[in-house]
C-alpha cells in the first residue's frame, strides 16, 4: 500500500527534518546531510523502500521496542518519556480515563501527547510513535470535547453520510490533541444485550455494520484514494474488536462463542466477517484482536484466525494490535508462554499498558530461545512501520498549524451541531398512540403549553453521554460540558414551561403532558454485563410511570423517553404510556431531542436491534416472532405510521 506524497506533505517534510534536527541540538545544515544520507528519512522514497532500509539498521532489540504500546506515565511500569526516548517504544496509548497530570483538558492533553512525541523524536532513529485513545464517541476521555451518539444510536439512524462526518470530526478532535491513532470502530455484530458493549455496536445485522462501520472507517482516516487520505486531519483507525463478541454465550463480555464449529464458521463467512472486509477494503491501517475465545480458543492465540484466516485469506496487509492487556488472556498462566502464543498467532503490535518491560525483556529471550522467529519480528516491525510511513508520521512537524488549528476547534459549534443533527436522526419512536383530541401523543406536544418533565436522566450530561466519557465507565453528574435533554426541551421551546420534578405527586395538577426520562446508569465492558434481571425498566422509572398513570389516566398525553444503551424491558408500562421514545446514549448535544419533539424535525431513527417482549426472551428473539415487541426497523413518525 503505497502512499504518494502530495507536494505539501513533502514540504512539510522538510519543515519536520528542520525542527527534529534541532531537537537533536545538531546545526540544522549538518542534520539535514544527514537525513539526506538515509533513505527511511526521504519523503520521496517508496514506502517499502522506507521500511527495508529503516529494518535494516535496526537490532532485533530494537525491533522489539517498535512492537509495544504502553500506557502513559502509570507508576510502576507504564511508558514515561525516557522509556519512550531511550528503547524506542512503538506507540502509547491513554486508556479509559487516563489523562494527563496536569488536568483534562485538550491543552494539557496536547502538551503531553507532544512531549511524548519530541521523546520519539530523540530516539535513536527517530522513529515517530502511535499516540492510542478511544475515541469512541467523540474524543471522548478529553473534557469539553463533542461527544456524539453512541454507535448503537448512529445505527439507529442508518446514515452513511452522517456517520462519516462523525467520523472526520472525531479524528479532527483527536489530532488536534496530537494523538494519532484511534481505537475504533466497533464492528461487532450484537446479538445479545446483556453484553455491556452492546452499546458500542452499531446493530445486529451484518450489513448496516458494514456500511457504517465502512463510513467511519472513512472518515476517521479520510477516503483511500482521497488526497487527505490518512492526513494531519485525520487518524489511523483499529477495526475491532475480531472477532466473534457479539456472538458469545448468553453475551458474556471476554466469554466464550459456543458453537459448532462449522455452524460458526457459515456464520462467521457469511455474517459477522463481512464488515472487516467491507472496512479492510476501505483502507482501515489496523485491527484489534477480541477479548473473547472461540470454542475455548481466545483469539489472541489463535493462529488459525490472526494468521492464516484474517492475514492469508482475507489478504489483511496492516498492523494487528492486541487488546489491553490482551497477552493474558492466552490460555497457559505463564506470561511468556502467552506472549509467544500471542506473537506467534499473528499479533503485531502488543498493547501492554502496566509493565511494558516485562514484555519486552521476554520477547527478547523468546527470540533468543528461538520460540518465536526473527522472521515473525521483522514481520510484526515491517507492519508498523509501515503503517506510521503510510500517515505520513515521519515527515509531520511535532504539534504542526493543523494540529494547532484543530486544538482551536475542538467542541466548537460547528462539531455540536453535527452531533445535535446526529441526536435527532438516532431518536427513536417506538409507540405512538393517539390521545384525547384524536391526535397522536408526539403530535400532541405541538399544543402543550405546560409540560411535566421527570427522571435523574433528563437533566444530567454523565448518564446521556453513557460509558467511554471522561472515565472509562463514564459518570453520572456534570462531567463534561452540553446541553441535557432538559436544557435542551427550555432552549428550543422557550414559550412553553417545562416543570422538573422529582415525581408524579410533585407535578402540578394543570400539566398537557408529562415526559419521563428513565434508562441505565453509565457503564463500560464487563461492568455492563447482566443477566435479564437487568435489563428491564429499573424501579425509578417502573415507580414514575405507574404513578403518573395513576394521577392523569388518559386525560394528558404520557410518554417514556428511555436513555439507554440496549433494548429495555418495558412491556408492563406499554398500557401505562402513550409514546415511547428510545433516545439511546446520545451524548452532549441533546437539544437535537428537542428539535423533534418541539421543531420541525421528523423522526427517522429505527432500532437497529430486535426489542424482545421481554429481558428472559433474548435468547430465542430470533427464531419466535411472538417474543418480539418491536421487530429490527422499527421507528414511527409523528403521525404514528412506520417509517419505511
Ligand atoms: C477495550 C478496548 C480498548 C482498550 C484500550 C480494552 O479494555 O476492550 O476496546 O480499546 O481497552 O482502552
Ligand atoms: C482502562 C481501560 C481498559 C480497561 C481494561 C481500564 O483500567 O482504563 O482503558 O479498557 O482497564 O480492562
């Protein structure tokens, strides 16, 4: 995959050879000669050129270095900026909720992200590293970031178009704080959600996840025959997690698929591969290994898959990268047998965030031991390098004018109403009855001068943004800046009065309508996990429908907004309500709720999943229509007819 390099970038080439040059603290004209004498530091040399040269100056322990990702500055073993200037490091990531010391904004997190590159750019030969975040919805772990819709709401709205403006926007926040690589997106196909990373997928069916995946995938690293393809306003995205998560038994996060293994192969072939491919065919510059095991086998040790399957078969050309921590999810409990399994089965760069040391000083003696093969390392580096020449990494200045110019831009207007557009196109109407009047109960809401508003969740930022915001399960209360659904409802239909109370008793007598807004409390991975228990209408929420029932009967319109990130049990309260409203985990611009129920917008949101009757019929939701309560498609207009 070889990139060609646009007059600009070779310019800025040169601005970069400049300023490494003094970073080394040679004159500039000596340090220019010397970039001229090597051929991975000529712009104009083929990227496998590149590569083959650089390979060829470098040790084996060296190499080695190039293979892992560390996490930032962690007391005992993560990557501070010595490690990263003296071995070599190949790249370092921020974790969930991991930000700088120094506070959490996009400055502070600008600052350090570029310390850790000068580092790089110190090192040896000066090798740029991978900065690592999840910037899964947003860049979503900074404060004051946009924070977008989860993706199973992006789902929701089916937009190619949307989702890759979401997707450049998402690369633009995070170049602008100098991190270069995003892990994300999600291709997972969901077909279970007592899974906690239901969430964070765009839906169950394998062909939606392709052309969204396929569209964030584009507009994270730009278009691959564009001219800013993987440019200094994009990022290098990591397609994950491959492969099988959604599939796990009884949605276990990390479990394990139990399947005939040529029923799962069919699936596998026919489903649930087709949105790697549809994103590998796109361009995607690297791919993360799953967390979870097939038939026993996890997939970090599975060569079979990494190997033969995604690298041979598939023709995969980029880098795989394992999972956090990942290594130790390989059967055997002794670490270097699990990191031979793991280089062995195809991975290419190793996430090892708490003792990076540790992995290296193994690696080194697999090498020497001869259990992993020099030609299996040169491999692995000959992948990473490749994929920092194709960003252009090495001829980028270290905290350049695109990324300063984006650091102006980050959470700007601009990106807020794009995600405010996208919270309008993922709500979902699922219930839409008619009231007294004869109108239904969303058109009703034109008319209501005096609305009752209920629930923790229609006035709080944390839990409308969900997990994956500011910390790595996310937090209920004001953690970062927007505007609730509350605020929203005020701004956007300022002549109507909004009352907020705590319950049905509180709400004033005279109200036209009451919305209540209930759902799931913010959560990530494995912490989301539960059994069907959880999975229905939590007691808060049961206790405000059944009481605003009881005090209005049919005399006013009642509809249940629900913030979550899965299908919610909710057939007790369908007699009880006239609207149900899925807003998903929409993130910090919820006035695009408002622009629906109070504007001129239309709904055009439609669940991407199957809702089951119930939380105990998830199991068999595909195979018995009557366990069903709203089939996959599912969205009404305001006039109660289906969207189609
Ligand atoms: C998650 C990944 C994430 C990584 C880095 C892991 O626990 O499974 O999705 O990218 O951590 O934060
Ligand atoms: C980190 C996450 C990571 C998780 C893995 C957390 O401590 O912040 O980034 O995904 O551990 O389990």
């Amino acid at each position: 995959m070889r990139r060609k390099f646009s007059k600009k970038i070779m310019s800025m080439g040169m601005a970069a050879v400049l300023s490494v040059s003094l970073l080394f603290g040679c004159q500039s004209g000596q340090k220019k000669e010397t970039k001229k004498t090597y051929v991975y530091q000529n712009p104009e040399a083929s990227t496998e050129e590149r590569v083959k040269d650089l390979m060829g100056r470098m040790t084996i322990k060296e190499k080695i270095a190039q293979m892992i990702m560390a996490e930032r500055n962690v007391a005992d073993g993560g990557a501070d900026y010595k490690a990263v200037k003296q071995y070599g490091l190949g790249a370092v990531l921020s974790g969930g909720g991991s930000a700088p010391t120094s506070g959490n904004t996009a400055k502070d997190w600008s600052e350090e992200i570029n310390n850790y590159k000068k580092a790089a750019a110190e090192s040896k030969y000066g090798i740029p590293i991978l900065y690592g975040v999840d910037s899964v919805h947003g860049n979503s772990n900074v404060y004051g970031t946009t924070i977008f819709p989860h993706q199973i709401g992006l789902g929701a709205t089916g937009d190619a178009d949307l989702v890759e403006k979401i997707g450049r926007t998402t690369a633009s926040e995070t170049r602008a704080v100098g991190s270069n690589y995003a892990f994300s997106p999600v291709l997972g196909v969901a077909y279970d959600e007592h899974w906690g990373r239901f969430y964070e997928c765009f839906g169950e069916n394998a062909d939606l996840v392709s052309e969204l995946g396929t569209a964030y995938v584009n507009g994270l690293q730009g278009r691959k025959d564009a001219e800013d393809f993987l440019s200094e306003r994009h990022v290098l995205c990591s397609v994950k997690h491959f492969v099988g998560e959604g599939q796990v038994e009884q949605g276990e996060n990390q479990g394990n698929v139990e399947m005939d293994p040529k029923e799962f192969e069919t699936l596998l072939r026919n489903e649930i591969i087709k949105p790697y491919v549809a994103a590998i065919e796109a361009g995607a510059q690297t791919l993360m290994v799953s967390y979870n095991s097939i038939n026993g086998v996890n997939c970090h040790e599975n060569k079979e898959l990494i190997t033969n399957y995604l690298k041979g078969e598939l023709g995969f050309q980029g880098m795989v990268i394992s999972d956090y921590d990942g290594v130790e999810h390989c059967k055997s409990d002794d670490y270097k047998v699990q990191l031979m399994e793991c280089v062995n089965a195809g991975v290419d760069m190793l996430m090892e965030p708490l003792d990076w040391q540790k992995c290296y000083y193994n690696l080194i003696a697999l090498v020497n031991e001869g259990k992993v093969s020099e030609e299996r390392i040169n491999d692995a580096v000959s992948k990473i390098l490749t994929v920092k020449f194709n960003a252009g990494l090495f001829e980028e200045e270290i905290n350049g004018k695109a990324e300063q110019e984006q650091l102006e831009q980050v959470g700007c207007e601009e990106h807020r109403t794009l995600a405010r557009n996208a919270v309008s196109k993922s709500l979902t109407l699922l219930k839409n009855d008619k009231v007294k009047g004869g109108k239904t109960a969303i058109q009703s809401l034109a008319d209501a001068k005096k609305i009752a508003v209920m629930g923790e969740a229609a006035d709080d930022i944390g839990t409308q943004c969900g997990g994956w915001t500011i910390s790595w399960n996310g937090d209920k209360g004001e953690t970062t800046i927007g505007t609730t659904i509350l605020k929203g409802f005020r701004e956007v239909a300022p002549d109507k009065e909004f009352e907020y109370v705590d319950s049905a008793e509180e709400a004033a007598k005279d109200v036209d309508a009451v919305i209540i807004v209930a759902g799931e409390s913010p959560y990530s991975e494995s912490v989301g996990d539960t059994g069907a228990n959880g999975l229905f209408l939590d007691y808060e929420g049961k206790t405000m429908v059944e009481e605003t029932k009881a005090k209005y009967g049919k005399d006013i319109p009642i509809i249940l907004m629900l913030v979550t990130g899965r299908p919610l049990t909710v057939s007790e309260e369908m007699n009880r309500i006239d609207a149900l409203v899925c807003a998903w985990l929409p993130g910090t611009e919820c006035a695009g709720i408002a622009d629906v129920l109070f504007g001129d917008k239309e709904f055009v949101g439609r669940t991407p999943v199957t809702w089951p009757v119930t939380a105990y019929d998830i199991s068999d939701k595909f195979t018995d229509e009557s366990l069903v309560m709203f089939p996959y498609g599912t969205g009404l207009k305001k006039d109660g007819s289906s969207i189609k």
